[in-house]
C-alpha cells in the first residue's frame, strides 16, 4: 500500500514537471519580453534561457534600455548599475566619463583632501587630474595676503639652492625684510631660462619662516598671482625631492 502510494506521488511530481517545462518556451517568451521591453523582462529572460539562441539579441536590448535610462535621468547609481550588469557594454566608456565627472562635481563640493585622493585613486588617468591634484595642493597650503603658504621639512638654505637652480640662477635680488618669525626675500626675474616660465619684470616674494621642525615657505608672485605660486611651489616640491 505504502508502495503504490509512493509511485503515485513520483508520477504526480513528474506530471507537475512536464507541466512547467512544457509551458516554458524559449521563443514565446522571447516574444513576451520583447512586448514587455523592460529591464526587468530582458533581465528575467536571461536568467530563465542562459543557453537561448535569443541570448545575445536579449543582452544588447538590455544594454541600450540600461544606458539610456541612466543618461536620462543622469544618475550615479543608474551608471554604477549599467557598469555592473554590461561589463562588455558597447557604452563602457561614455558610462565611466559619465560617472567620473558626476563624482568630479560631488568631490568639488565637498572640497576634501581624503575625497579628493580617493576620487584620483578610482581615476587616475581623468581628465581631471590636474585640477583635482592641484585642489588638494591648495587644501595643503594657505592664503595669507597674496603669499601662498605652504610647510616644508627642509632647512632654509637647501630650498634658497632649490629656488636658485629653478630660476637657473637668474635672480636678482631687490630688497630683504623682516616679517613676524622670518624673512622676505624679493626677486626681480630677468631670464626665463630653466623650468620656471617667468617674464621679464616678474617679482617673486619668498618668505621663510622657522617652525619647531619644519620651514613655512611663502610665495608671492608679482601682487599675488595664485596659479603662478601654485606652479612654483610644485617645481619646488619637485627639485626637493631631488636633494633628498
């Protein structure tokens, strides 16, 4: 009794079986889904038919409907998405440019220096780079009455030598003060030989002042040209590293 029983039950899992393979349909529901036109359709039909014959049409209507929904509504988390499900997507680049200068705009208003170190090391070839490399100089530095001023952990003779091979020696000195903890050196330039692209007339103001382990160095171009000391405080940085 308890055998018969059992075969009963055998035989009405494989009828239940041959009942949902049987409705399932790799052509009719390829038609459903291209009716549906969704996200969601083309998702579920991949996931039903991996082995399909309407596979590789099923990842491309997904790929264009994925795109075309995150550049309408211009959404990080639509690129992230699109990014995830079409790793070979034919919009790989467009969806990295988009999401990079999306996440560009956030960093610029959160204007940090983690943030933006964290945005260089997801996309460190961006075009970008430059701007977000020299915002983060600038977050290291102060704006102190045309000097931007920035500490150095070097002696003030070895970055007086620094300036000296960056100017090619081509300096000449116009009036030497006093300021609270240091000196001012100021600098007439009169060759634009070297790395540093000075004209003729250019002023530079170098301020040194003596900290507990460190030197502040103060830079002031002409009456206080930002990018100019930006510059100038780089290809220091740079001619440091050297002596080191």
């Amino acid at each position: 009794m308890k055998s018969c029983y059992f075969i009963q039950k055998v035989l009405f899992i494989v009828l239940i079986l041959s009942i949902i393979s049987a409705c399932k349909s790799p052509k009719r529901d390829w038609e459903k889904t291209e009716k549906e036109m969704t996200v969601e359709a083309f998702k579920k039909y991949i996931e039903m038919y991996p082995n399909s014959e309407y596979l590789v049409l099923a990842k491309q209507k997904l790929d264009s409907l994925q795109w075309n929904e995150a550049k309408l509504k211009n959404s990080i988390e639509l690129f992230e998405i699109y990014l995830k499900d079409n790793p070979g997507g034919r919009y790989l680049g467009e969806a990295n440019q988009k999401l990079a200068t999306l996440e560009w705009e956030i960093a610029k208003k959160n204007n940090n220096i983690d943030v933006y170190k964290k945005y260089l090391a997801k996309y460190p070839n961006i075009n970008y780079s430059d701007s977000v490399k020299t915002n983060i100089f600038l977050l290291e530095c102060t704006w102190n009455d045309g000097f931007l001023e920035r500490d150095y952990n070097f002696n003030e003779q070895k970055i007086h030598d620094a300036f000296m091979d960056i100017f090619n020696s081509q300096m000449m000195a116009i009036s030497y003060g006093d300021v609270k903890g240091g000196v001012v050196h100021t600098y007439g330039i009169f060759d634009n030989k070297g790395l540093w692209e000075a004209k003729t007339g250019n002023r530079v103001s170098i301020k040194y002042v003596k900290k507990q382990d460190c030197t502040n160095v103060g830079l002031k171009i002409n009456q206080g040209n930002k990018e100019s000391a930006v510059r100038l405080h780089q290809l220091l940085i740079q001619k440091l590293k050297k002596i080191k």
